[in-house]
C-alpha cells in the first residue's frame, strides 16, 4: 500500500497551491482543515509545522512545508505525473520556481506593506526593487504557453498562483502578458477541481440583515 498524503490546509490561505498540485499529481489525498488561531496554532498541528502555518503535506513520514518546496516534492513524489523536466532540463524550472517564492513575493509584501527600498540600498535587497521584479517576471511569461521549456510543470501551479492572486488582488499590475498566461492555465481540469473543493470548504458568509 503506497504512503498516506495528508493534505494541511485552510481555503482562504496558499494551501490552494498545494491543492492544485495534489490535484495535477492524481494521488489520493486526505484533506485536514485548520483554523486560523485555534486549530493551526494547536499543539497537534505545530508538531507538523513549528510555524502554524499553511500548508503542510505528509506523505507517509515525510512532512514538507512551504508551497514551492511542496511543489517540487510532489513532481518528483509522483514522477508517473510528469510534472518535472528531466534533471539535465531544469534550468528554467529551478529558476522561476525559486524567483517566485524568493525575490518576488519578497517584493510584492515589502509593496503590499508600504516598504520602499531606497535607491541606495537597492544592491541589499535580493529583488532589487518591484518594478524589477515584475519586469523579470513579465519577461519570464511573455510569448510562452508555460514557465519551463515547452509543456507544463509543477513551477507553473506556484508561478501560475502567484500570478492569478496578484492580478486578481492588484499586487501584480494586469499585464497583457499575464493575463495570456494563466488564461490557459485555469482551464486545466485539476486546477478547477481544486477550486471547486476549496470553494466548497470556504466559510459560510451570515445572511444580510433585513432592512429596517
């Protein structure tokens, strides 16, 4: 009997990312629902992630946080899927995974939270400035069905993300180019899969209240 995958996750958080992954790789998988102060800060659960954060996946012993890691571990978990460039062809696959969950969302949060690199001080920060990053992202995407050579891979569902939620929430400027790019993503069967389950898991929202 193969390993149990265990699923950590909120619908509201990035554990969507690793939904979207669990789901391109075809592998059952239980799904563990955590609440944010309560449960994910729970004794149980920060003996699985010491930061009480979402996600986390177990797969049999195995326990891997923070999504792009996840998404690496499970194209190589599953390699039957074929959500990983063959070593010798992942140059582009490495470097975009890792551009993402590095200086990238580095820059969006020092954006979304007010911070400014001086210009003098732009040499320290290891993205340099945003507009830097969304040029070198924009650049990554533009005349290209997916991130890594010609098909796509596991660095598609964590850029594609990141891609999808900052246009979708204005940290990302909509760029032609990124409009284009995860146009054909979201027609992906797993990935709609994934978004009809964390839809289903979102919190009920209270009726509006009957005018006066």
């Amino acid at each position: 009997m193969s390993a149990e995958l265990v699923l950590y996750t909120n619908p509201m958080s990035r554990g969507r990312i690793a939904r979207w992954m669990i789901e391109e790789v075809g592998a059952p998988y239980r799904t563990e629902t955590l609440d944010y102060g309560t449960t994910m800060k729970g004794a149980d659960y920060l003996a699985i992630n010491p930061m009480g954060k979402v996600p986390a996946i177990r797969h049999g012993d195995t326990v891997v946080t923070e999504c792009a890691a996840i998404c690496a571990y499970l194209a190589d978990a599953f390699p039957e899927a074929g959500l990983a460039p063959a070593p010798t062809e992942r140059g582009d696959y490495y470097r975009w995974l890792f551009f993402a969950a590095g200086p990238l969302e580095a820059a969006i949060m020092d954006r979304t939270l007010g911070v400014e690199v001086p210009d003098d001080k732009k040499m320290m920060a290891g993205y340099g400035c945003y507009d830097d990053a969304v040029n070198a992202l924009e650049q990554a995407v533009t005349g290209r069905q997916f991130i890594a050579r010609d098909r796509f891979s596991a660095a598609d569902v964590y850029v594609g993300s990141h891609i999808m939620w900052g246009t979708q929430f204005g940290t990302l400027p909509k760029k032609p180019a990124f409009e284009t790019y995860i146009a054909g993503l979201s027609t992906r069967p797993a990935f709609i899969r994934a978004s009809a389950l964390d839809d289903a898991a979102m919190p009920a929202q209270p009726a509006p209240a009957e005018p006066a």
